[in-house]
C-alpha cells in the first residue's frame, strides 16, 4: 500500500513511480532522499520501510518545507486543528501569504503556526507551486480551486505514521551524499538539468541551482557509488546529463509536466533515470 504525500510538490515523482519501483533494491540498510520535495518516492516506499525497520533520512535545502514534515511527524492533530482555521479566500490568502513580509519574518511564528501556513498556501496557491523572491518571500499568486481540502486528516495522519522514527534534515545534498555508502540505497531528485532557457521551473529556492550545482552533484554520485551506495538519480534527459553521468545506466521514461503559466505548458518530456542498478 502506498502513501499518498501531504504536498503537492512542481516536479514530484507520483507519476513516474510505475517505472521508479521496479528499479529499487528489494533489500539495503539505510533509505536517503537529498532532495526530497514532496517525498512521493518515499511515501510510496515508507509501508516497506517500517515493516522491515530500515532507517530513512529525508533531506531538502527548503527550511519551511522541512518544518512541515517534522510538525506533520511529531505535531499532526495540532496541525491539522491549526489547518481547520483556515479558509480559501483571496484576502485571507493575501494576508497568510504576507506574513513573511513583517518586521521578522517567519521567526515571529512558532513552528506549528509556520508549517500550517506552508500546508496551507500548498493547497491553495495557484499550481501549488512554491516560489520565493529575492528576499525570500513566497510569490505564488491566489490559485483558483473548487473546493481546496486544506485540512486533509486521512493524508496528514497517514504521512505522519510513514514520518516515525524518519530523520529529517534541512542542508544542501553536499553534506548528505558524503556520508552516503555500502548498505545505502539513494534516491536523487534534483531540480533538473533546464531544456532551453524558458521552458524549465529551476528556481526552488533563491540560491538556484546551476550547471556549478548539477557538477558537484554528478561527482559526489560517482564518489558515493565508489563507496558502495546504490542510487536512482532523475534529471532531463538531454546531452549534458549523459556527458556528466557517462559510466552510468541511463534510462529514458516520459512524464507529463504543467510547468508553465499557459494551459499549453502541459506535455510529455522524456526524463532520464541514472542508476548503477542495472
Ligand atoms: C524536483 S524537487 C523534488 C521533488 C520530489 N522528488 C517529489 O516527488 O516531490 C527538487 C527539490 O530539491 C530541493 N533543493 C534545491 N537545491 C537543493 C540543494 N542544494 N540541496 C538539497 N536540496 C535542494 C528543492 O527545495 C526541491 O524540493
């Protein structure tokens, strides 16, 4: 049985995990996501995981997505009455939304109060896509649903029972994958190689992550897989990426995307899932 995952998330995995399954190793010691976004990857795996007690570690550079995954772990009935307080309407969205713009920031919420913003503006900015500007602020415009499920108890306790004893990290993948080796299994979902210019959503966070970034990432999984770590790494299947991963399997799957504005952005791309699996 698979785990539905609490956020929806630009670039998740759900749809690609009839061919992601099949590939993971049936047995390893230890489960890593560097870059776990939204988790599907981990979500759908996590009832295995429990039953054999194999240790996780989620991490992702995003500080408010990594408080929402510890409070829905340690904190979930408070959330979720904390979520019933909300409601969907584009000057209480404005205002939710604004609250990183005060004096300080985010730092004057507590962590329960900040993680229910996160789940909140998820459901209902429009795509649910989470963007920040140059100081950090969340950007998304209002999204216009029918009817957002803001308060989602059945995902949000079922996430929380998949989070137990999961730890949980908030730094870049460079101070993960260098502890990552023999007994590991890693899966890798980076903000992706772009296609051209304008067709890719690469800013996740104001840091960005650049071809410097897509380097460093390729040479830790070569370094990791030399210390014996088995991983899955997804990315844009374009030249760069076979040049970078060259030594490696490379497998082309296709995905739908909606990564931009117009209701035309939505098509098929061919991704590529690097592995030394196979
Ligand atoms: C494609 S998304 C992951 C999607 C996820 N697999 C899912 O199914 O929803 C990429 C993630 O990488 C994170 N990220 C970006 N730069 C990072 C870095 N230097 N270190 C760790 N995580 C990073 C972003 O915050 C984002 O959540």
């Amino acid at each position: 049985m698979s785990v539905k995952p609490f956020l929806k998330w630009v670039g998740g995995k759900r749809q690609l995990l009839d061919k992601i399954s099949p590939l993971i190793p049936a047995d390893y010691q230890r489960y890593i996501e560097p870059f776990a976004g939204g988790g599907a990857v981990f979500f759908s795996l996590s009832c295995q995981l429990q039953r054999t007690k194999t240790p996780a570690w989620l991490n992702d550079i995003n500080p408010e997505l990594i408080n929402a995954y510890c409070m829905v772990r340690d904190a979930p009935q408070a959330l979720l009455e904390d979520l019933k307080t909300h409601i969907y309407d584009k000057d209480y969205f404005l205002a939710i939304r604004g609250l990183d713009r005060t004096p300080d920031g985010l730092a004057s919420l507590s962590p329960l109060k900040r993680a229910s913003r996160f789940i909140y503006l998820n459901r209902t900015a429009f795509n649910g896509l989470y963007r920040v500007n140059a100081r950090g602020q969340f950007n998304v415009p209002f999204g216009r649903y029918k009817n957002p499920l803001i308060a989602d108890i059945r995902t949000i306790l079922a996430c929380s029972a998949a989070l137990q004893n999961v730890q949980l990290g908030c730094a870049s993948f460079t101070e993960i994958l260098c502890k990552a080796g023999a007994g590991d299994f890693v899966y890798l979902d980076p903000p992706y190689i772009p296609l051209n210019d304008t067709s890719y959503f690469t800013s996740y966070s104001h840091d960005g992550f650049g071809i410097a970034e897509q380097q460093a990432l390729a040479g830790m999984i070569a370094e990791m897989a030399a210390r014996g770590a088995r991983f899955i790494a997804s990315n844009a299947y374009v030249p760069a990426v076979a040049e970078l991963y060259d030594g490696f399997k490379i497998i082309e799957v296709k995905a739908t995307r909606a990564i931009n504005a117009d209701k035309n952005g939505r098509q098929a791309i061919s991704e590529a899932l690097i592995t030394n699996l196979l």
